[in-house]
C-alpha cells in the first residue's frame, strides 16, 4: 500500500512538473508572437479564450513521428480549464 501511496505522488509531481514547463513555453511563444506581431496581443485579449501548442516531430525516410504539449486559457476566468 505504501508503494502504491509513493507511486503516486511521484506521478503526481511529474505531471505538475510538465505542466509547469508547458505553462513556460507558452508565455515564452506569447511573448515572441507579440514582438513580431504587436496587434496579435490586443486581438487575443478580446477573444473567448485562447491555445498554445508546441509540436515536436521527427522525419526520418518513411518513419514519422509527433508529439507534442499545449496549453488552453479562458480569457472570461483567466484559467486552463479542467
């Protein structure tokens, strides 16, 4: 039981870890999109929500591969909804 226990709050802390790198990207992606496009922060402020994705894929002959993590925040709550 206790492993289990254990198990679990290292899973628990892992996903937060990604989280937290994935809430990371996003501000850095936000922040090189506003200084190449200084319009897009006033549209994004007046939308509903908005979504950042970082998309990481390999091409190697035939082989494709992709994975990738992203982040979705509601502008009316200022929240990543659940």
């Amino acid at each position: 039981m206790a492993l289990l226990s254990a198990s679990l709050c290292i899973a628990a802390d892992d996903n937060e870890g990604k989280r937290e790198k994935t809430r990371k990207m996003s501000a850095e992606a936000l922040q090189d999109l506003y200084k190449l496009e200084p319009t897009s922060q006033a549209a994004i402020q007046k939308a509903a929500g908005y979504a950042v994705f970082d998309n990481m894929g390999v091409n190697v002959l035939l082989l494709s591969t992709a994975r990738g993590s992203g982040l979705a925040v509601s502008n009316k709550t200022k929240q990543e909804p659940s």
